[in-house]
C-alpha cells in the first residue's frame, strides 16, 4: 500500500512541475509593455498592428515588429468605439473568453501548492496509520460481531466434550429464559471459564453456545487488549461491554485471557500495566451489571494455573468448564464430523485411526484428516485411502518425512542400531508401550524415529512405567556405546528428555524413597509467567544436592538396565539393525518378527 502511495506523491510532483514551467514559458504570458489606449489607437491608424487580442476589459496587441503591448479597454467602450473595429482586414482581431484557460491557469497554479501539502499531509498521517493501526481509532473496541445466520455453530459441529457442552447447555437456557431462574431467585451466573489444551474445542464451544442461544457473540482475544497506549485496553472492554449490554442478551467472548489475566505483580518486562488495567477493567464491568442484565461473558484459556485469583472468585468465573484432551471414543466422533464432506475408500478405518491417536486434540484431527485429504488429492485419487491417514497420522505426530535429508552411510547404520536399541529394550520391559514404529527415515529434527503406541488412552502413569520407560530412552545411547564403542551427538535429545522424567519423579511425583512424597519447587516450567525467572526455591541447597543425587541415581539404573538387556541381545541388536538398513522402516509386526520374541507384559495388581 505505501508503495503504491509512493508512486501517487511523485505523479503529483512531477504534474507541478509540468504545470510551473508551462505557466512560465507559456508565451502569451510574457511580458507585454503596457501602454496607454491611445497609443494603440495611433498604431492602429499607421498599420503597424498585426492582431489584438481582447480578454474583457484588457487588450493585448502584437505589432507586425513582433514586439507585444498591452492596454486597458475604457469601461463601456467597444473597440468600435474606440475605432478599432476590423474595418481594417489585416488586423486580426481576436476576442478571448474572461473565463478562458488563462484565468484557470492562474488560479491552478495558486492552488496547486495547498494541494500538494494537503495531499502530504493526509499521505503521512495515513502512513502513520498503517504503522500502528487502530492510532484513529484506540478507545473502540474491534470486537467482532459473529453473524447469526452465516457460519451458525452449534453443539452438533462440537464433537465429544460431553460433560463441557451439559455444562453449557445450562448457560444457553440461562440466555433463553432468564425468568426462570430469577423467578427462583438464582442469581444468572455472570461469567464461565472454559479451560483446555490448546485445539480442544474452546473457541468452538463458545461459538456454539452463541448459535444454540441464538444471541450476538461479541469476542475479541485477550492479545488484541495488549497494545500500544496505556489506557487503550481498559477503554475498548468499556466499550464492548457496553456494546454488549446495549444488544443483551449476548454474550462477551474474552479468548485467551491468560494475555491479560496473569497474576499481577509477576510479570517481567514491559506491557504490565497496561494488562493490570485491562484486567482491572473487565472485573469492574463485570462487577457492574446490574441485576437483569443478560449478558454472560465467557472466557477462555489454557493457563488457569496462571490466571489472577481475582478473576475466578464468585461474581465472577466462577463456573468452570473444563475440556479434556478427547478420549478414544471422542476422537472417533471427532472425526465423524470432519470426514463428513470427505470421500473415503473402502480400506479407510476412522475407527482404527481413532486408537492410534492417543493425545491428538480435535484440532490434531481435524489437522490430520486435511492432510490425508490433500496427500489423496495430490495423488489423483478419487478417495481417501487408509494408507493417506496412516502417513497423515504420522505426519502430525512426528512432523513431516525428509526424504531430501539423505543420511549417509555411516549416519544411517548409527542410527539404525541407535532405534533399535531404543526398541528392543522398550519390548523386554514389561511396563512400557509396544513398539509401534521403527524408521531410520529422518523427519523433523530426529534422525530416526522409534515410536510407541498405548493399546488404549492412558491416565495414570506408574512408577514401574517411569523407570521402563527411562531404560528404553537410554536403550539408544546405550546401543551406540556397545556396537561402535562410543556415542554420538544423536542422543542429546533422548538424554534430556530421560533428565527431566527423572526430576519430576523426584520432585513432583514423590517417586523417591530417600526424598520422600513431598513437592519441590511447585510451578515448574512457568517461565512465561516469569515467575521462575524470579526463582524461589522454596528448598534449602542441602535438599537440592539431595534431589541432584535422586535424580542421578535414578538415571544411572535405567542405564544399566538397558546395558544388561542389550548385552544380553546383542547378536540380535545387529540382526535387527541390518535388516532395519535394507527397509528403514519396520511396523510393529515386522519389528516382532525380525526380532523373534513377544512384547513382555505386566499389569500392576493390588497385592492383597
Ligand atoms: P482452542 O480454542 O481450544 O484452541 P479451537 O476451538 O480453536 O481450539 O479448535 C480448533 C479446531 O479444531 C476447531 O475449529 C475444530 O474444527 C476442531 N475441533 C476441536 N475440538 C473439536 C471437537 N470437539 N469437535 C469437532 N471439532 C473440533
Ligand atoms: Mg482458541
Ligand atoms: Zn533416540
């Protein structure tokens, strides 16, 4: 756009400079001595004039020498008059319009300056504009108003979530018949946070109390109040609130609320007390309805561990709805409503798609069927095959395949053994998940890739599992230290990953006896909040040596028992490996054939 603008300023430019030196070089305006009337008359009389020009009252006259006079007409006199009328025919005489191009001239080229600063002028306020948008227009809310009919959500397009959406169905009767409670005398709850991962379904899910009530949705997203005047937040909630109450009932949608709700007093950096305002601000108004007024406002966020204990007290969001990552039997409707307008093949098995996805959030699925559907189309397929959702599957879980990141020789036989170690130890322990994949095709940042899948949703982890599952984190270190009689880099990832499993044992999850079941260092992991940042520890440094020992010692038995399995396999750790380098890719029955041993399987059982 500024580019384009550009171009216009210097179009202008170049037009008054045309203009300027046509009003400087135009001929007619050249200097013409001014002489008196009867001067001309003579002339007139002794022949010497070729032809006059008259412009009204003035007269400007060329003379056969080529010389130029001008003189002013008497008031009230023609040129007959004056005897000069044409009586003599090798005068030309010419009458020229008061009004004609001359006069415009003149006036054009007064008024073409204040033009051109006017034109400036708005050009950089405009530009000003673009910069910071909304510099015109801060105290207004951007709210956008959701159109009723078009794009019309309802609970039927939100799959699963069933304890949410019976939460929410309350809500929209509220909106619907106020009456009803308020004749009972229940207070209309003022506020509903909806809680969840990221791609729950949140933002879904308030649109869909919207169309289901049928009333304006007012939502703006808790970022946009973050900007840059002071001020500006606070303003644009007074106005959407009043928007709000003015179309009531409706209901106010504040997405993401954590931008604003944070705790106060625990931010670092700027930006702070512009959202305490903001905050302040959306608590005042909802503090300020007066009793009838139909609006709810829900909000939503996926960091109620770090919002201000003022939003969530009664009055306020007091409800809660809570929206889990969905479970199988979720998924499977999840992807109902997404493969509706999608052609299938006959192989393609939703359901067995639904139980390879533990942990996929609708967005995930909905991510997943897209791709599945692009990867048929860009095939030519006329359906979508279960192959396409297989890759898709993994394309989302893991990030797309590298084929252009070829590995080389040594590269490759590294990683094949560095994965297979990583599975034969996870398929000799009993407590973790079978190997679902092994692949020495590079995706993402990993080399290669061993992948477990849970035979079902999973919601507890016990501290068998913890321990297993460390072991066969370690089993690829540990392959590469036996076969090659040193590590590589390759590990980096899979140690870090067993350090912080291991920490959170110790210090989370009361998994060590020495430490005992007590929780250090509660919050972790919260430096968005900036409340890490400004660590307090609240354990003394002997307890931290402690925990560092714990941790130590936990990670140091995982590894050794990844060493005795492997040891002990070693023939078919370089069996399987090589059979991995001709295929790169094993799915879990290749991987149980080439290896020749069932997955050992333990339940925990109470002991008495
Ligand atoms: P959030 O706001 O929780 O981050 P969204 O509501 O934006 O998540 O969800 C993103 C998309 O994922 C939605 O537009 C929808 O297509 C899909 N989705 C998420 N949850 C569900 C669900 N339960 N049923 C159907 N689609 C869902
Ligand atoms: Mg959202
Ligand atoms: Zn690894």
């Amino acid at each position: 756009m500024p580019r384009r603008r550009n171009g216009l300023l210097t179009l202008l430019i170049i037009a008054l400079i045309v203009a300027s030196a046509y009003i400087l070089l135009n001929p007619q305006l050249e200097a013409a001595v001014e002489v008196p009337i009867t001067t001309i008359q003579q002339q007139y009389r002794a022949k010497e004039i070729k032809s006059i020009k008259v412009e009204g009252s003035s007269l400007t006259v060329e003379l056969k020498t080529g010389a130029k006079e001008k003189s002013t007409r008497p008031a009230g006199e023609t040129l007959k008059d004056l005897g000069l009328s044409e009586a003599d025919s090798d005068v030309v005489i010419q009458a020229v319009d008061n009004t004609g191009s001359d006069f415009w001239l003149n006036v054009l080229a007064g008024i073409i300056p204040f033009v051109l600063i006017a034109v400036f002028l708005v050009y950089m306020m405009r530009q000003a504009q673009s910069h910071n948008q909304g510099a015109m227009s801060f105290g207004q809310s951007r709210a956008t108003v959701v159109d009723k009919e078009k794009n019309k959500t309802t609970f039927a397009d939100v799959a699963g979530a069933n304890e949410a959406k019976a939460e929410l169905v309350e809500v929209v009767d509220f909106l619907k018949n106020p009456k009803k409670y308020t004749s009972m005398g229940a207070k209309i709850p003022k506020g509903v946070m909806l809680v969840g991962a990221p791609g729950t379904g949140k933002t879904l899910l308030a649109r869909a109390v919207a169309g289901e009530a049928n009333v304006p949705f007012f939502s703006i997203s808790g970022s946009e109040f973050v900007e840059m005047f002071v001020g500006v937040g606070a303003s644009r909630v007074r106005d959407l609130f009043k928007k709000a109450k003015r179309n009531s009932p409706s209901i106010v949608f504040v997405d993401e609320i954590d931008a604003v709700g944070r705790q106060r007093g625990t931010g670092v950096g700027g930006g702070h007390d512009e959202r305490e305002q903001t905050l302040n601000q959306i608590l005042t108004e909802m503090d300020g309805f007066e009793t009838g007024t139909n609006v709810i406002v829900i909000a939503a966020t996926n960091r109620p561990d770090v919002l201000d204990p003022a939003l969530l007290r009664p009055g306020r969001f007091d409800r809660r709805v809570v929206i889990d990552v969905p479970d199988v039997k979720e998924r499977n409707e999840i992807l109902a409503v997404h493969s509706r307008n999608k052609p299938f093949a006959k192989d393609a098995d939703l359901e067995k798609v639904a139980k390879q996805t533990p942990g996929f959030t609708g967005a995930d699925l909905e991510n997943l069927l897209n791709e599945a559907a692009i990867l048929a189309a860009s095939k030519s397929q006329k359906t979508i095959t279960h192959e396409d959702l297989e890759k898709s599957i993994e394309k989302v879980a893991l990030g797309p395949e590298k084929k252009s990141r070829v590995l080389n020789e040594e590269e490759k036989i590294v990683t094949a053994y560095h994965e297979v170690g990583h599975a034969i130890v996870a398929h000799m322990l009993p407590h973790t998940d079978p190997v679902h994949k092994v692949s020495i095709v590079s995706r993402g940042m990993a080399l290669g890739v061993t992948w477990y899948l849970p035979k079902e949703d999973r919601h507890l982890a016990s501290e068998s599992r913890f321990h297993d599952e460390l072991a066969s984190l370690l089993g690829g270190h540990v392959a590469e230290e036996l076969a090659f009689g040193e590590v590589t880099t390759g590990s980096s990832n899979d140690l870090e990953r067993a350090s912080k499993i291991a920490r959170a044992m110790v210090t989370k999850y009361g998994m060590s006896h020495k430490i005992g079941p007590v929780i250090y260092g509660s919050n972790h992991g919260s430096v968005f909040l900036g409340k890490d940042l400004m660590h307090e520890r609240d354990y003394s440094d002997a307890m931290a040596n402690e925990i560092d020992k714990e941790v130590k010692v936990i990670v140091e038995t995982a590894y050794t028992t990844a060493k005795s399995i492997l040891t002990k396999n070693k023939e078919k750790l370089k069996k399987v490996a090589n059979e991995l380098l001709k295929v790169e890719t094993f799915t879990a029955e290749e991987f149980e054939k080439a290896f020749g041993e069932k997955k050992a399987v333990a339940k925990i059982k109470p002991k008495f």
